[in-house]
C-alpha cells in the first residue's frame, strides 16, 4: 500500500460530494504502475506471502473477493452489492462501490445497513437504461471509460474491470497496468460454470447472461488497440486468462519486489564512475544532533550565518538552535536565515521521476513555526526560491549551508546562486544525495549536485550514523 493512499484517503472526507472526490483524484498517482487483483481462479494458483511482499508499496486496486488476498497492501477496494460477502476492511483502504442505477436508493441503504465503509460510490447505467446491445463490451466504445470524469456515471459492461477498474485506473493517470485474476471463463461455458478463486459460498444474486462472457472475450481485442493508442501499457498476469492474446503475459516474479528494486536501483558510487576525482572521506556519527555537532564545529572560525533552504517544519534548524542554547559549538552568534515556500514542493521536473513521487504542495508548513521559534521575520523568506533568491539574499557570507529541498530545480537554483556566498572554508550539508534511499527517492537533487560540480574540484565527504540505515553528505568550501 502506498503512504499516499493514506494522505489521500484522510484528505477525501472533507469533500461533501462524489463529483468533488473523483475530481481529487484525478492523476494522483500518475507515474506508477496500477496492480488490479480480480478474483478469477488463476489467481488462487499465487503464494499469498510472495504475492503480498511483491505488491507492498505498489498502488493496488483489489476487485471484491480479491481484496481478502491482498487486504494488507490494497489501496482500493471495489466493491458491489451483488454475490457479497463479509470483509473486515482497513482503515486505511478507499473503498468504491458501484450501484446499479436503477436501485442506487436500495443499494445504497443496504451498505449503509451492513456498516460498510463508503469513500466512493457511483451509479452503474443498467437496464432499462440501457439495453443489451449498449453495454461497454457490446459497444467497444472504450472512451465511454472516461464517462465518470464529466458525468459521475459509468456503463454496464460485464464484470469491475469495465465497470470500476478501467475507468479508475485512468482517472488516477495510471500508464502502466498490470492485472491479475482477470480469467473471464472459457467463452463456451455456461455462466453458472464460471469458476473463482474462493471456494467459500458466497449468496449469488446475479450471474452474467448467456453469451455475455464470449461477448466480453472477443471485446478484449479491440480493447487492446484502444489502449496502445492511448499509450497504456497493460498486462496480463494469469496463464489462463481468456483475454485477448494481444496482451503481454506475465509472471509474478516478473513483479520486483521492494528489496529487488532497492538492489537495481543502488546508485553507482562517484569514486568507481562518472566523478572519480570526488574522494568520499567517512566520518561516525551517532546521531542527528552527533552529526551536526561534528560538522559545524569546523566552522568555528569561518565567518558568516547559517541558511537552511526548505526549512519545513524547522527539525533540522531546531537541532542548530540547541546548539546556540547549549553553547556547544560557536554557531551562537550566526544569524539564520531559513527559506521556504510555505507552500509545499514546486511541481517537480522529469529529473525527479521517482518511485517517491514527489507532489506539488505536498509538505505544506505554516511560516509561523519559524517565527515561534524565535527566528527574526525579516530572515524567514517565504517563496519559491527562484524568486526569493533575488533580492532576499543575507548580506553577509555563508558559514553554514543546510540544503533540504528534495527537487533537481530547487537544488540547482540553489547552488547556482549560493554556492558564491559560502564563505571559504564554509560548510555545505546535503540533506539528500547519494545514500541508496536518497538516490532512489530524489534522483533529481543527485542530478543537479552533480551537475553543480561537475567542473569543481570538490570533496564530498560522508557521515555514517551508528544505526547504518543513514548517511548524509557534506563538504567544505576550499579555501583558497
Ligand atoms: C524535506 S522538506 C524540509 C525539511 C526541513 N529541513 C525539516 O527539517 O523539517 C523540503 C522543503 O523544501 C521546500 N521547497 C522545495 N523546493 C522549494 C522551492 N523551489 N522553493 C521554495 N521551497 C521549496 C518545501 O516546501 C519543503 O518544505
């Protein structure tokens, strides 16, 4: 499950209706890979552990029965009133319902009765709305997928896929595609044969029609080249699947795991690649206020304040005014000069595109911490620091530069305009560079320090803390 689900889901209660809800949702998740767990029989054939370790911190939509495989890790839960049966839901899970339209008010209730969660609902175009010749799978008329955007409805069609899975998938800017369980059933069985992967009774109110499975089968064709024009990459995870063979098959240890993923993405080390002149020295740290004490005690003779750019809700330079209050280390009479939107992140660039998943706005403080914190107003710059490095720039030189903004532009801007205030012989900290969680999360702040120095003779030296999960990276301007 993703952490963004959570925010999301926390953030979707304060909107009254379900036009506003959907409306929210829009490309919220663009940029990531959408697993959809349906319920066919290929899907009871997976090792339940191995399945959950793979799909954890992957955006999961899980279709009804589904959801009891993957409950720990679905962000979505789709769900209908028909062939139900009990779910014990997480919190955290957004759970949809689709309801037909023409007994939405009884659907509704029944939910409601059975004090089942409700993020999401939307009416379902059924009979006699519509007829059987003007369902998804008849039509093939897949832009009707787009339907719940601009008219807060979808259209029958058989099955969640064409009901709820698609049309959502597309509604949160998901590209990539990956389903699992979506077998459909032999085109030339009898509906009360379709097969899942439970065995459990569930009380079965309603079956497809006769034909309506070949129907959908044979759908699945032109639904193929409706998703390749529209550059969606759609996979079929099931080696029993009646969909249309045009879609790729795949395996689920085709699925990186989180741990995999860690090992593929480990960054290459500066010293054995592209900057073999940027000699790493190590230092031992214990803990956060260990490392800023070691680092910023070679300062003590440097003249010049301490500036933080994205000061966020001031952790870092609440550990710098320990030091002043503790008279530790001469950082005492440095003014600080903290710089910040206020307004969360900028919309980050293609240099930024991370598993992370950046969002503008996100980390949105109020300036007024950095007040009660007893920091000067005329030193606490709100903007974005393409425009506040203009004419709010300290007039004194740097001692100390703490950098913490995550993003390629906001690092480069950053630096290119900084980086001649730092005093010589001052300190520059990156809060995010080459440690393997840093690279893989924010590999645009790695692009453009990299960027920065690549004609700088520069050492960039690392401070280890005793627990090995942390690292963070530092230099000293040379004196010249
Ligand atoms: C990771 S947070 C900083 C955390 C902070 N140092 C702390 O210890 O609490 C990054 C901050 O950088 C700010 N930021 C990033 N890019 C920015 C830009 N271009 N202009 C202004 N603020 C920016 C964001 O608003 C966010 O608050």
């Amino acid at each position: 499950m993703k952490q963004l689900t959570k925010q999301l889901k926390q953030e979707l209660i304060n909107f009254d209706s379900i036009e506003e809800r959907l409306h929210f949702l829009k490309n919220k998740y663009e940029g990531e890979t959408a697993y959809i767990v349906t319920c066919g029989p290929s899907l009871a054939k997976h090792n339940v552990d191995e399945l959950n370790e793979r799909l954890k911190d992957k955006l999961v939509i899980s279709i009804k029965q589904g959801y009891n495989v993957v409950k720990d890790v679905a962000d979505f839960h789709l769900m209908n009133t028909y062939n139900f049966s009990p779910y014990t839901w997480k919190d955290d899970t957004i759970v949809y319902w689709s309801l037909s339209k023409s007994y939405a008010d009884e659907q509704l209730n029944r939910i409601i009765e059975m004090s089942a969660p409700i993020d999401l609902y939307i009416p379902v175009i059924n009979p006699p709305f519509l007829n059987a010749t003007q369902t998804t799978q008849a039509t093939c008329n897949w832009d009707d997928f787009y339907m719940m955007e601009t008219h807060t409805e979808v259209k029958h069609g058989v099955g969640m896929m064409y009901e709820l899975a698609i049309p959502l998938i597309l509604l949160l800017g998901c590209k990539n595609v990956v389903v699992m369980g979506w077998d459909l059933g032999d085109p030339n069985g009898k509906p009360e044969d379709l097969e899942h992967s439970y065995n459990h009774n569930v009380e079965k109110i309603t079956r497809p029609q006769e034909g309506e499975i070949a129907e959908t089968m044979r759908s699945t064709d032109s639904l193929f080249d409706w998703l390749k024009e529209k550059n969606i990459d759609f996979k079929i995870l099931s080696d029993e699947s009646y969909v249309s063979s045009k879609f790729d098959r795949m395996q689920l240890s085709d699925i990186s795991s989180e741990k995999q993923k860690e090992k593929q993405l480990l960054p290459k080390h500066p010293n054995t690649s592209k900057y073999p002149s940027r000699l790493f020295d190590s230092i031992k740290v214990g803990d956060w206020d260990d490392y800023f004490l070691k680092v910023i005690q070679n300062v003590n003779n440097v003249d010049g304040c301490f500036v933080e750019m994205g000061f966020g809700q001031g952790d870092s330079v609440s550990i710098i005014k320990n030091f002043m209050e503790d008279d530790g280390v001469d950082i005492k009479n440095r003014d600080i000069w903290v710089y910040d939107s206020f307004e969360g992140f900028p919309e980050p660039t293609k240099e930024d595109y991370s598993r992370r998943n950046v969002k503008k706005g996100e980390r949105t403080h109020p300036e007024s911490i950095a007040y009660n914190m007893g920091i000067p107003k005329n030193r606490v710059i709100k903007g974005w620091f393409e425009n506040t490095l203009i004419d709010n720039i300290p007039d004194e030189s740097i001692a100390v530069l703490h950098l913490d903004c995550d993003l390629y532009e906001s690092y480069k801007t950053c630096l290119n305009i900084l980086y001649d205030k730092v005093a010589k012989g001052g300190l520059i900290m990156f809060d995010e560079y080459m440690s393997n969680t840093q690279a893989t999360n924010f590999p645009g702040a790695v692009q453009a320090i990299d960027e920065f120095f690549n004609d700088k003779n520069v050492n960039i030296q690392v401070a280890q803390f005793d627990n090995e999960k942390v690292q963070k990276f530092y230099m000293y301007k040379e004196k010249k």
